[in-house]
C-alpha cells in the first residue's frame, strides 16, 4: 500500500549527501537516526540506521569491520562479504525507509541506481511464555509473543511440512504493519485463501491496531453477535487448524493469532482435550455444551418459572422462594439486571486490577456484596445462587470470544423471559438458533458439521475423537458444505 507522497523517490543520481539529507528531510531528523559516512569502492558512501531498532553491536563489531577491508560489489550493486542474513537492493526512497522503519541499516554509495538493506534487526521482544489467557493443565506450554517472525516459527515448529506458505504484507496506510497469512497448500481453499488476502489488501485501513483490526476485516458479518474468526494465543491450536484447511493471520507487534474460517463448535473445545483421557473429556465437552445454555438461559428460567409458571415449581421449593421474595421490594426481572450488573462489574474489576488485588476484589466482593444484599432485603437468597451458578457457568467456555455473545443473549433472554415468560424465552431460542443456520464464514455454515449433517465431523463434536483417527476427508478443507 502506499504510505508516502510519491516526491523524488528516485535514487538514481544522488550523492551520498543527498541521500542523507532526504531521509533527514523525510523523517523529520530524529535523534536516534544515525549517519556512518564511508569510502566504499573508492566511493563515499553512508551506513544509516535507528538506534534502538538495529543492533549496533553488530554493525560496529562486524558490518562496519568488514565494510573497512573493501568488499567485493558486484555488477548488481550487491556486496559480498557482509556477515548478514541478507541484503536487499532498494531503488526508491519510500522502500528504504520503510526498511529503516523495520530496523534494517541502508548502506548508499554515490554513483549507483539504489541502495542496499542490511538485514540487522535486533528485536526488543520477551522470550516464549506459558498461556496467560487460555490456560494450560496438561500440554504444550508455549504460547505467542509480539514478534511476528518468533510467532511463525514456533508454528513451524509444530507443523514441519514443506507445504506450509507464509505470505507477508504491510497493512495501514499511514504506518504500514507487517502481517503473515498462513495456510497449508493443497489442505486450504483456494478461493478462502483470495478472499483473505483480498479483505487485507483492502483500501480504508489507515493504521493497524494489532489483532483486533484483523479480526474485524474478516468477520463474516458486523451484525452477527457470534464470533467467525477464532483468536489463539496457543501454537498448538494454530497448527491444528492450519491442518484443517484453515488460514491464519499474524501481525506483528501482537501475541494472538487469528484463524478463519471458524465455526461455533470449535469455540467449544479445547486442544487440551486430545492431551487428557477421551472418555473423561468428551463428558467435559458434553458438560460445555450444557454449561453454555445454563449460562445464557439461567436468570431467564428462574425469572420466568417464579413470576409466570409457579405451577412448574414443586411446592416446598415453592413455598421457599416466597418466603425469600416477601422482603424483596423489586420484580424478579429487576432483581436478575441487578445482580448481573453488579457481577459483570465485579469481573471487570477483577481483569483491570493487578493479579494479586483482583482476585481478592472478585472473591472477597462477591462475598461480601452479596450477603449485604440478601440482610438488606435487596436481592432473595435464590437469585444469588443462580447468578452465582451462571457465573461458574460462563468460566467453563474455552474462547473468551463467547463472553460478549453470553451477556448479550443473557440479558435478551431475561429481558423475554420476564415480559412473555417461558414463552418469551423459546421464541428468542428459535430466533437465535434460526440466525446460527444462516450465518456463514467464508461460505462454511457456522453450524457444521452438525447442520449440513456431516457425520465424520460430527464424531469429534461432542465426543473427543484422537487426531490420528480423524477422518483426513473433511469438507471443510474441499469447501463442499456451502
């Protein structure tokens, strides 16, 4: 993309102080931006580079050393003999800033048609830690870090197949970020693979704002409350992707991943599940699912069942809620909103605080708030235990891309529920259900492999099924569920 007003880009014809003096101009003259002027061939030359971005000890100890003994150039303006990874020839301005933006050292001599990019990155990063989002009991205890070339090679790590691709782009408009698309040859659909790369390359991104931009492009729909893009922080679950057909997006600067197409199934398990017992896991995958509804239909059912279907209630348990609600001045419908408001507020409180307080914010809170409610006569002991219950619910779901979809369908659920009753409620659940079947990610139903029926897919749905007796013929990968 083009990020710079095309003016005298052309580098044929400079001099080596006019060279330098274009990129003081360009740049605005930083103090970190460092001029070495040399005799390169018998011509003058300079080595420009940012400190902080390049590594000096590499250019004084070794380029520079080497630079003195006159190297060999040869009929391409290319040097022999410099102890790097490599060396890029550049012959316009705008390319050789953006190499020094990227923390490559611009190596110009007077006389010839462009200039050279020594690759001498020296990347500011923190090393490959355990998984702080999506934690880790039994398996690899890897996860990403903000350097987009670490984070491809611990996928190459997991998958050493030759036909893994990586293609690299610079997104953003006005400061262009490096972003690599991944993706198995011969495993991903082609006409995935275009329309990703197409929705990158497209115009009106003027700045990058780490994975989130990303995941926004390739959303299926912006009106959709369910999640068509899965975000990772853990190799693992890259690499097993990418051997379903699907395509993944890195960008630089951002420990997280993005993978598309997903589907609502996959948001329900976790690649814990293939490190542990199958049996046991495939009860905790069923208990997921379940745990799922009881989190988005719970304040619903109890608001409905107390206020408009007591006759549903066995009478002892009956005759309890009454005696809690007789104190309670509010509706049971408003009770739910409150105490949800006051649980969401709580959560969030316990995420924003350091590790330590928040945790003692959220336990210590919850107690505390909510024994107050109960003595004050605000909130029945019952819709505690329900909130309560939805909240332990809600923490059993692997993606956190789920979270926002949870709260939102919970509050329309209670909203129905306490207007309409349990009536109210199974009308939305249709609705909700109707809007799964007729949402699509990159033309693969959300809902597959259960609707279009796809039994070799089914079979790792609600039962963990090992990678090795997995069908190798998934139609996500020959996108024949469209």
């Amino acid at each position: 993309m083009r990020r710079y007003r095309r003016r005298n880009t052309e580098l044929r014809g400079k001099s080596a102080d006019e060279f330098a003096s274009s990129i003081r101009d360009r740049m605005g003259n930083p103090p970190d931006l460092a001029f070495r002027y040399l005799i390169l061939g018998q011509s003058p030359g300079v080595l420009v580079y940012i400190r902080g971005l390049a590594d000096t000890t590499l250019l004084s100890e070794t380029v520079l050393e080497t630079l003195a003994r006159d190297p060999v150039w040869t009929n391409e303006n290319r040097i022999t003999g410099v102890p790097v990874s490599s060396i890029r020839l550049r012959t316009r301005m705008d390319e050789a800033v953006d190499d020094l933006l990227g923390g490559r050292s611009i190596l110009f001599r007077d006389g010839d048609g462009g200039c050279l990019a020594l690759d001498t990155f020296k990347p500011k990063t923190r090393d490959v830690q355990e998984p702080n989002v999506e934690t880790v009991v039994r398996g690899p205890r890897e996860s990403f870090v903000e350097n987009i070339g670490d984070n491809v090679a611990l996928v190459r790590l997991g998958l050493k197949s030759p036909a893994l691709r990586v293609r690299e782009l610079s997104i953003g408009e006005f400061a262009g970020t490096t972003v690599n698309v991944l993706y198995v040859d011969g495993l991903a659909m082609p006409s995935i693979i275009q329309e990703v790369l197409a929705k990158l390359d497209a115009e009106g991104i003027k700045r990058l704002a780490g994975h989130g931009t990303i995941a926004r492009r390739l959303q299926a729909s912006p009106y959709t409350l369910f999640p068509t893009t899965m975000v990772t922080e853990r190799p693992d679950r890259v690499v097993a992707g990418l051997l379903e057909g699907r395509v993944a997006v890195f960008t630089d600067r951002t420990p997280f991943c993005v993978m598309v197409p997903s589907v609502f199934v996959e948001h329900l398990q976790s690649p814990e599940d293939y490190y542990e017992n199958p049996v046991l896991q495939s009860i905790l995958r069923t208990v997921r699912y379940l745990m799922l509804h009881l989190s988005v239909l719970g304040p619903a059912l109890y608001v409905a069942l107390s206020t408009f279907h007591q006759e549903m209630i066995p009478t002892p348990l009956l005759v309890s809620l009454i005696n809690q609600r007789e104190v309670v001045p509010f509706p049971a419908v408003l009770e739910a909103l409150i105490m949800g408001f006051v649980f969401e507020g709580l959560r969030e409180a316990g995420g924003r605080l350091p590790r330590p307080m928040g945790q003692a914010v959220s336990i210590v809170g919850g107690i505390v708030l909510g024994q107050a409610a109960i003595t004050a006569g605000i909130v029945s002991a019952a819709m505690i235990i329900v909130v309560g219950l939805t909240a332990i619910a809600s923490f059993t779901v692997p993606s956190l891309s789920l979270n926002a979809p949870q709260l939102i369908l919970r509050l329309v659920f209670l909203l129905g529920a306490g207007v309409f009753g349990l009536y109210g409620a199974i009308i939305i659940y249709l609705f909700v259900l109707g809007h799964l079947l007729s949402v699509r990610s990159f033309g693969i139903p959300y809902l597959f492999p259960l609707a279009p029926t796809f039994r070799a897919g089914i079979a790792d749905t609600f039962v963990v099924t090992l990678p090795e007796a997995q069908a190798p013929d998934h139609r996500l990968t020959r996108g024949e569920p469209r």
